[in-house]
C-alpha cells in the first residue's frame, strides 16, 4: 500500500492529513492507542513542516507519503524549506527549556514511533522517516 498526499502549507490541512492517517491506521488494523499515538507524531510534523520549514509560504508544499512492507508502515513528510541541522535541536528535557512553549515535536514523534530519521531531502527541504512496526 502507497498513499501520497501533496498540500499547501496551510494548517487547514491538518485535519485532511488527520483523516487520512486515521483510515490508514484502520486499514492496517492498529488499535485505538497506537492509531491515535502515531496520528499525534503526524500531526507534528506536518506542524513543523508547514511552521518551521515552509515558514507558512502558502506557495511552498509538503508532501506525506504512507507506505507498508513486510508489516512495517513507512510515514514520510518533506518540506519545501532551507533545512536545519538535527543536532542542533535543544534537549526540550533540559531544566532550561521545561518551560518553553515549543520545542518539544520531535521528542514526541521520536516517543510515539519505533523509529524516526530526520535528513535533507535529495528534493531539497527537509524530510522526516518515521517507522512503526504493525502488529
């Protein structure tokens, strides 16, 4: 199974994104906890694409694709941005940031799924591969 989607950066598009994880997460037989986990580390980064890396150009896309293969789901969502440089993340668990109102999407969506790589894209942009293995 491959679902792709391509938007705009619009937050509008949050809960189209959030729609169609869901159905995914169903078709693919994931429980309540883990559909909903999975939908949150989504939603996350397509947040962080559209904010941080499409700094909200509504002239600028980012791109989900869902994917499944040998009972492992592939998300993927790329942006059209400059990129950053993942080590360069703050610690959102340092006492320094505890209270800060961001910062805290990648610690999550690292928390939620099995495993998350962050890379420029050959696209250009920045891409988020996140793994979760099905049951």
């Amino acid at each position: 199974m491959v679902v792709r989607l391509e938007f705009t950066s619009a937050f509008e598009m949050l809960d189209f994104v959030q729609v169609v994880s869901d159905h995914v997460g169903q078709t693919l037989g994931l429980d309540d906890d883990t559909q909903h986990y999975v939908g949150v580390a989504i939603r996350e980064c397509v947040i962080n694409a559209i904010k941080h890396g499409n700094r909200s150009d509504s002239h600028k896309h980012v791109f989900v694709e869902f994917s499944t293969v040998d009972s492992v789901l592939t998300i993927r969502v790329r942006d059209q941005g400059e990129g950053f440089d993942p080590d360069t993340l703050a610690d959102p668990l340092a006492p320094e940031n505890l209270l800060k109102a961001s910062g805290r999407g990648i610690f999550l969506i690292r928390s939620f799924m099995d495993d998350v790589e962050l890379r420029s894209a050959p696209e250009g942009g920045m891409e988020v591969r996140m793994i979760k293995r099905l049951p």
